[in-house]
C-alpha cells in the first residue's frame, strides 16, 4: 500500500460563541462541494441558530454514535465510520470537546488526529479560551476556568488558522436578538463571557494568537531579505528552558506559562522535579500531584525528569549547566507562604547560584475585580 | 510597531474621550480591514448595510468600488447610492450631497482614496471624518497596505510605492474595526519556476495578513483600555506583553535589552525601559547610565524616568499602571548602589511584583 498523505488541518478560530465559526466552516465545505469536492459533516452543533442549520443543506452527515455512560446515552462522533466513508474532507465541529468516559478517545482533538493520520482533510472550529497555555489569562479576565483544552502543539500544527471576527457590539445585538442561544441561555451568558470588556480582551487575545499562527507558518521566510526585520534574538541564539515541578498548585500556571514563552521563542523546554528519596519516598498526596503536573508537562509536549537529590537547588542549577539552559523557570511562593522563608530562600538560592543563567519567577495572574 | 499604536497615558486617553463627547452626536465609525483585495471586505460591509437598513435604519452608500465583483453588485442591490463626482477620471464623495441629504449611516467601499484636486478636503478619509462630525455614521473598508505608517514596512514586503494613505490614527479612532481574514490561496502545482513566484506571493501575502491581525489586535487593545479608564478599573487583563527592563548604570543592559526586544516583538508587545532618579550620582555613573538609556532607546524602548523615595516602589508602581506583564531586573543589583540603600532588591521586588513575571539576569 502506498504511503499514507496526512490530512490538512484548517481551524476557525473565534473569541465566544455566535462569532460565526460554524457559519463560516460551513460556507467553506459548500464551496468545496461546488467544485467537486467530496465532503462530509462529522459532527455538527446546531445551537438551534437557524441560519448555520440553513448551511448544512444538501452536505452529507455521518450519523453519530451512541456511547452508553452510567445508565444514559451519549452521542459522539463516529470516527471509525468517517474513517471508513473516506472522504476528502471531513467538518468537525467544536474541537475542544471531551467525549464521554468509554469513548475510544478521551478528547476530540485525538478524534481529528485519527481522521488526519488517515489522510483526511478536516476544518474544525475553536474559541480562543480554550487553548491551553492561555488558560490562566482566561480565568483572570472571565473567572472562569476553562477545562476543555486544546495543547498548542496541536493548534501550531494546523496548516492554517483563520480569525473569524465580529465585533463585540455586533455580537451582544445579535445575543439580544436571540440568534446565538435561547432566551434563558443569553442571559446567564450574558453575565460572564459576554460582558463587553470581557469580549474584547478575548478578541485581542484571539487575534495576537491568530497574527502568530501566521508568523509561524511563514517563519524561515528569508527569500526577500523582509525577514530581518522579524529576525528575532540574536543570530545563532539558541534557548533553552527548565521548568522546576513541585506539588504546589502553581506548578500548572508555570508550565502553560514558560510553555507559551518557549514557544514564542522557539526555545526547547525541559521540566524536572527534585526529591532526595524519588517519588516513591513522598507522601501519597504529595507524590499524586508532582506525578499529575509532570503527566501534564508531557501532554504539552515538554521532556520531563526526576532527580534524587537531597539539595534541591544546588541540584537544579547543575542540572540545569549539565544541560546548556539559558532560563530556569520557577513560581512565584503564594503569599501564604511567603514568610516560611522556603520559597523565597529557594529563589534566592538559585538566582545566586545561577550565575550564568536568566532565572523567570512567574506569579500567578489576578482576578481582574469590577 | 509605529510609536502611534502604543499605549497613551490616561491625560491623554481622558482628553481623547472628552473630545469624542464633545464632538459626535452619537455618530459612529466603523472600518472593515483586510490584508489584501479580494479578501471580501465589500461584500462583508454591504451585507452589513442590508442589514441596518432592514433593521430600520436609514442606510445610504457614498463611494463604491470603480470594479466591482457580482456578488457585491447583488447586494448593493438597490441601496440607495448618492453618485460619486467624476473630475479627469478621478472620483470623489459627493460630501455636500450627503451631508445634505443626512442619513444615519453613509457606507463608504474604500477609504484610501485622494480627491482630485480642487475639492474640499484633500483626501478621503477627511471627508468621513466631517459625515461624522456632522453625525453621520459612517462604515468604511480599508486595505492595510495602506496605512502611512506601514508604509515602509509595507513597501519592502510588496516592493510597491504606496501612494494614498490613511493615517493611523484615524484607524484608532474607529468605534469599531472588523477585519477580513482568510489565508492566502495555496500556491497551485505549477512549473517550479511558477511555483517558486507563487510562494513567494504567498509568504508575502502572509506578512501583511500578519500586520492587519496586529493593527486590529492594537485598535482593540485601545478599545480595552478606554473602557477601562472610562469605568475606572485599574487593574489590566494582561492580553498584551509589556516588558519593562530597569535600568541602572551598573545593569548588564545589553543583554536584558536584547532579551526584552526578542520578546516584546515575538510578542508584538511593548517595550519599556524603566529608571528611578537617584540623586548625587557619580560622573562615571551618568556616564554609563546615559549610555545604557540610550541602548534602550535604539531598541524601540519609550523611556521613563521615575521619581520616587523607594526605587522599587516607584518602580513596581509605575509598571502596575502601565499593566507591565514581565519585569527585567539585573542581579547585580544586590551588590551595587540600590543594595546599599535597601538590603536585598531582588527579594523585595519578587515580593511586591504579585500579578508579573519577573525575569532575574546574570551580571
């Protein structure tokens, strides 16, 4: 059999619901199929919007499954069966979404790998909360944390991404109207997500990260000598990140956080967590929640280790020499403990040790208070 | 970034809101901006204008488009059009006619456009900005390429002289701006001499897609941060990087100024150089510390001089203000004039700086 092609992945990337994502998905797969294109629905999410149900005319829908979870049934996607359908391209709507437990795949970014490892094309639609190391900016801006995400490296592998952009007063009118939820929904919504400032900080924040999905898909670009202006860092200057985990709570901001900055300047990133004893000598809660932020760390696609060493900073920064890093990485000590002198002593004692190095301490954002 | 898109301090964001009070009987400005023709910003601002005009409002058209594609055609459909005043094969808004007529919106396809000689305004985005100083609200189309302070920027990338231009600050002083995205068509699989035109076109094309994302991102965060004054809400959201470098004479500057550019420009943030006023400062010192300051500035850092009788107070209160997301600091910093004052800087500045990063580089 030949090689298989992998698929072409196109996301339309929004800032809330009723931008008009779907709509324009949609539009897109009619255009396709004027030219000949064979194209199939694999999951759509009416909202009841009648003028997104109006797009899906005469497109060809793959039936979704039942999966049976505690006594009730879900439907899902049915991957095998698009997978089996082959078609050029594939619509998928809602890539953030979680199956349900005892789903062949836990989220439907696996689904959509699946279905480009197969050779298909997929579009597929996203808001800009949902991506992973923009996480904790979105808490600080709605209050509300976001738990379906999408890695970055998912999204940065995208062939394109496209803003799909309404201005936030044209959204809250056709809210009021009523065409992007039902009445009781609007409300509700209303009061979080679709506050005005909340919309707009939302959108600037979609379209940063849309302008650097171009940037880096048209990176190396040096064939016009323009380049230079976005030749960013020194020539040859080569980064490189470690992360320290710990079971604080804050260790996850700190990995989505030096994450984003490693990826923005194309460095390497590194994550380590030292125990004199090895994990297996921390208590059990302790051990559970170092071993879920390095598990988390690997899903990001960040390299991890495990030191056994009793000085925990001593060990970091030789480590850290060992490995040619240029930025360690640690968090901020939460005010609580910030007189227990550790956390403080901790940074204190690597910036000193690492002489050599830019050490970041990242603290956690605040709640903006209206 | 041209130094107009950067963030203004709150004396003249409140006199920019005072004016618009002042002036606009609720006219409105919005701007549809795209990367490139074709990208379907008409048909994107006239099928706006069906709507408005369905949902009652009393909707006219004063400039079209002298080539216009069917689809848009169809919609103009019969919008009412105040026609354009033709002198030497170049056109113009009949601006006397509208204003005449008042409309509550004027649709205006194309807002970089020169008017012949002879008329009243020399340019076109003039003449919108008299409809809404008469109160006429105005929808309006621009092409990035033609912002004047891109226009280097511009010309490099597409290597053409760039003739009418818009001054951004009129783009920043929209009420709302949409933009037009769609990535460029793939290259099709031609001749690889073909082929290799073709990517170039399109990685051209990218650059500016890259720009007008920006520039919108940029008139949004504007946006953003009027809100904020206007319902005086101190604190920031964070959507942009601002990195502020502090400054002292002793501060290993170069590194933390290359450092803070490569990242304030992955970014597309701000770049912010930082120094407290220390009195009695040794001749050696002003010497390095000018010379340090002057780093800062060749690398597109607005400078600010603080005053203040606690360095880092002034310090972190300064950049609170400002919404700074990253702090850089020098570590040497312990050893040199400020430790002598306070003990151990570093420390305090971690302490205080809840809500930034707060970056420590090696001496």
């Amino acid at each position: 059999m030949a090689e298989q092609r992998t698929g072409k992945l196109k996301i339309f990337m929004g800032y809330a619901a009723g931008v008009g994502k779907t709509y324009q998905m949609l539009e897109e797969a009619q255009e396709l199929k004027a030219l000949g294109v064979d194209v199939v629905v694999g999951y759509f999410e009416p909202h009841g919007r009648k003028d997104t149900i109006a797009r899906m005319e005469g497109l060809e829908l793959i039936p979704r499954k039942n999966v049976e979870y505690r006594g009730s049934v879900f439907e899902e996607m049915n991957t095998d069966a698009i997978i089996e359908r082959k078609p050029a391209v594939c619509v998928v709507d809602e890539f953030p979404h979680t199956n349900v437990p005892g789903s062949p795949r836990l989220k439907r970014w696996e689904d959509v790998q699946s279905l480009l490892e197969s050779g298909i094309d997929v579009l597929t639609t996203m808001n800009i909360q949902h991506l992973e190391s923009l996480n904790d900016q979105v808490w600080q801006i709605t209050g509300i944390r976001v738990r379906e995400t999408i890695p970055d490296w998912v999204v940065q592998r995208a062939d394109q991404v496209v803003m799909v952009d309404v201005t936030p007063r044209a959204l809250l009118n056709r809210l009021e109207r009523g065409v992007v939820y039902g009445r009781e929904k609007a409300e509700r919504a209303l009061q979080n997500f679709f506050r005005e400032s909340t919309l707009v900080a939302l959108r600037e924040m979609a379209l940063r990260q849309t302008a650097h999905e171009v940037e880096h898909r048209s990176a190396g670009d040096t064939a016009d000598g323009w380049a230079g202006h976005g030749a960013y860092g020194r020539p040859g200057a080569h980064h490189k990140i470690l992360i320290l985990v710990t079971a604080d709570p804050e260790t996850a901001m700190l990995i989505r956080r030096a994450k984003r900055v490693g990826d923005f300047l194309d460095a390497e990133v590194f994550a380590v967590t030292v125990q004199s004893g090895g994990l297996a000598a921390l208590a059990e809660m302790e051990r559970e929640s170092v071993e879920r932020h390095l598990n988390f760390a690997r899903n990001l696609h960040i390299e991890t280790r495990v030191l056994e060493a009793d000085d925990l900073a001593a060990t970091l920064v030789d480590f850290a020499r060992r490995n040619q890093i240029t930025q360690i990485f640690l968090a901020r000590p939460r005010e609580r403990d910030w007189r227990s002198l550790f956390g403080r002593d901790l940074i204190q004692r690597v910036v000193g040790l690492a002489r050599d190095m830019q050490v970041v301490i990242v603290s956690e954002r605040e709640m903006v208070e209206y | 970034m041209p130094r107009e898109l950067r963030r203004k301090t709150p004396e003249e964001l409140l006199r920019e809101v005072q004016s618009e009070e002042n002036s606009s009987d609720g006219a409105r400005l919005k701007i549809f901006l795209g990367y490139a023709s074709g990208v379907g910003k008409s048909f994107r601002m006239f099928a706006e204008a069906r709507r408005r005009r369905e949902r009652g409002q009393d909707v006219v058209v004063g400039a079209v488009q002298p080539r216009m594609s069917s689809d848009v055609a169809e919609l103009l459909g019969d919008l009412e059009l105040i026609p354009q005043i033709t002198v030497g094969g170049e056109t113009a808004i009949d601006l006397n006619a509208v204003i005449r007529r008042r409309p509550s919106v004027c649709v205006i396809d194309g807002l970089a456009y020169d008017n012949p000689p002879g008329f009243r305004n020399p340019t076109r985005w003039e003449d919108v900005g008299e409809m809404l100083h008469a109160g006429i609200s105005v929808i309006t189309s621009i092409n990035i390429q033609y912002v004047a302070e891109l226009r280097e920027l511009i010309e490099s990338v597409t290597g053409k002289r760039v003739i009418p231009t818009v001054p951004v600050s009129f783009i920043l002083s929209a009420d709302e701006i949409e933009i037009v995205d769609a990535p460029p068509e793939e290259p099709m699989e031609r001749s690889p001499e073909q082929q290799m035109n073709a990517v170039k076109r399109e990685q051209r094309l990218s650059r500016l897609r890259e720009m007008a994302l920006v520039l919108a991102a940029d008139v949004v965060d504007h946006q953003l941060t009027e809100y904020l004054q206007r319902h005086g809400i101190e604190q920031h959201f964070g959507t942009n990087e601002r990195v502020m470098v502090c400054i002292t004479p002793r501060a290993n500057v170069h590194e933390m100024v290359e450092t803070a550019r490569s990242i304030a420009e992955k970014f597309h943030g701000e770049l912010i150089g930082a120094y407290v006023h220390q009195p009695n400062i040794s001749t050696n010192d002003q010497a390095a510390l000018d010379e340090k300051l002057a780093m800062a500035r060749s690398a597109g850092a607005s400078i600010e001089i603080l005053h203040g009788e606690d360095p880092v107070d002034a310090l972190l209160d300064f950049a609170r203000s400002r919404g700074v997301t990253q702090l850089f600091i020098g570590h040497s910093q312990r050893s040199g004039l400020w430790a002598r004052l306070l003990g151990n800087p570093v420390d305090k500045i971690i302490h205080k700086s809840r809500g930034m990063d707060v970056r420590v580089f090696p001496q």
